[in-house]
C-alpha cells in the first residue's frame, strides 16, 4: 500500500505540471502580445479549474493527441496517472506561480513553479489515520497553436520532490538527499538524515526506478537507521535507456510498547514517503565524421578535411 501511495502521489506532478495560475506576469504593453499571453493563460486557468472538477474529457481536450511528455508518457498514459491520483487524493489543491511566458509564431512555453497538497481518501492499515501530501515541481509547458486554439504538446521538468506522511511521521524533521541531474551509466548516491525521536527507533529503505508507465516496482529492504547517527545512504547506477528515475525514500518510525501481558512489542506508528526526480542525461552517440559525411554538401570544409572525402578509406578512426 505504502508503494502504491507514492507512485500515485508520482502520477500527479507528471500529470499536473501545467496548471497555472495568471496573477504573476507583467503583460507588455504591445497589445498583440498581451493578447497572445492573455490567450496561453486562458487555456491553462481553464485546464486547472476542469482539473479541481475532476473533469477528465475536459482536461484531455487540452492535451495535443501527439503529446509526449519529458518522461516519454503519451497522452493516454498521463490521463490515466491524473485519474488515479484523483481516486488516491480526492481534496488535491493545487497552486502555481508563473515565472516566464516565452512564445514565436505558433509556439509557446511556460515556466511554473508548482506545489500540491492533498490527503489519502483511504485510512492507512497501518497508522491508523489519513496520509498527508505535499510536493513541489519546477517545470516547462510547452504548446503549439493548432487553428485558433492552443494545445499542450510536451514538458520538462527538471525539479521534482513529494512527501507523504502518516502517523507521528507528521512532524518529523527528515532530509533526502539525491542528485537532481547525473549522466546515464554514472554512479550516484541518496541518502536519509533524521533525528530519531527519543523512546523509538526507525527504520528505512531507499529504492530506485525508472519513471515508465506502468511502473516497476523494485524491492525493498529495510535497514535499522543508526539511532546516534541518524542517516542511511544506498548507491545507484543510473540507467542507460534514456529514462528519468525516481528515487524513494521509505521511513518507519517503531515505538517499543508492551501487551496486555506486559511482554514488550514494536509497533510501527510513523511512515514518512518521499520521491524525487532524478533526470538522466543520455550519452551522445554523435559521430562527427559520420556527420561530415552525411552533410558534406552543406558544410564549410577545409581543404584538408576535402580530401578526406574525396578519399574516405584515409580517414583515422
């Protein structure tokens, strides 16, 4: 349940990066440009209120039928991320703050920096009590205006981070740390810092995952968190698919209570879940002779690099 919880929680700032607000931007005083903005913003403002609604025809209507997300998700695929956080999160808010409106002819972007709060519409088994959520994303929206209307068409992301709390996990202070951005094939670490409270212990597990729909979920293993020293690291490979990860920090707070027949027992009365984005940089496969080759015809060569062509089998690979 506790997986299930966080990847929904996922599901929402892939599916929700492009809901806006208007109140931020200094519109210029060319009027066509005011319109043209004034326009983009009708078409987020009216995405975020069928979103509150929870109008799933509406929000796709907003959505290029050729969509394609940062993450590789098509349209289908992020419909259906938004409808399970709307039935994991059923009193979801969602704010923004735009921060740049860029656009050239038939194309647009939009900068945000969004957050979300929201709690579990189910009762954890475990704690006893609802799931909080907050998260928090910087992103690009990228449109294209089709005929008179503008559609969403892609975006990026490059900060990602959510929390959700069950338990007396409410207030507990707790850092995760992970890169935001590695090479594909690098070694990177991510590690939890907490103060553990006095009279319980914790326990925690870190886990990596590509973000791919649906999603693969990966083994965990809990580990006791040093009660003095407070922190646990994991070291990852990223992968060398082209995929953005998603790391996750998992961690239970345990109090030590005794039974009705005074024999002591742990009982497990905190869990504290968060996920962050770690983008992958694919490595270049770009082969410059190759390339040289390809478009001799519209390149600048030097007469050194003519003969090359005029010669291919002298070329040094």
């Amino acid at each position: 349940m506790i997986r299930k919880v966080l990847l929904v929680s996922i599901a929402l700032m892939v599916g929700f990066l492009l809901i806006a607000g208007h109140n931020n931007i200094a519109f210029a005083s060319n009027r066509s440009d005011t319109e043209v903005k004034g326009h983009i913003l009708s078409v987020l403002n009216n995405l975020k209120k069928a979103a509150n609604e929870h109008d799933i025809i509406k929000v796709a209507s907003y959505y290029s039928n050729n969509y394609t997300s940062g993450d590789h998700l098509n349209k289908s695929q992020v419909l259906n991320l938004i409808k399970d956080t709307w039935k994991t999160y059923p009193d979801i808010h969602y704010s923004t703050e735009i921060t740049d409106i860029r656009y050239s002819d038939n194309w647009a972007a939009v900068e945000t920096h969004d957050r979300y709060n929201g709690t579990t519409g189910k009762v954890s088994d475990i704690t006893n009590d609802k799931g909080t959520l907050y998260s928090e994303s910087h992103s690009v929206v990228y449109l294209r205006r089709i005929g008179k209307e503008w559609k969403i068409v892609s975006d990026l992301t490059y900060y990602e981070k959510a929390i959700v709390r069950y338990g007396n996990a409410q207030d507990l202070d707790i850092s995760f740390s992970a890169p935001e951005q590695v090479n594909a094939g690098q070694m990177y670490s991510a590690s939890i810092s907490l103060e553990v409270p006095v009279g319980s212990f914790a326990v925690g597990s870190i886990t990596q995952e590509p973000i791919i729909y649906p999603s693969i979920k990966p083994k965990e293993k809990f580990r006791t968190i040093n009660q003095n020293m407070g922190d646990l690291e994991r070291v990852f490979e990223s992968n060398e698919t082209n995929n953005n990860e998603l790391v996750t920090a998992t961690v239970g707070i345990t109090e030590l209570t005794e039974d009705n027949q005074a024999r002591p027992t742990v009982k497990l009365k905190g869990i504290c879940i968060i996920g962050k984005r770690v983008n992958v940089v694919p490595e270049s496969t770009f082969d410059r002779e190759e390339y040289k080759i390809t478009h001799k015809e519209n390149l600048e060569l030097s007469p050194s690099e003519m003969r090359k062509f005029e010669n291919p089998d002298n070329i040094d690979y």
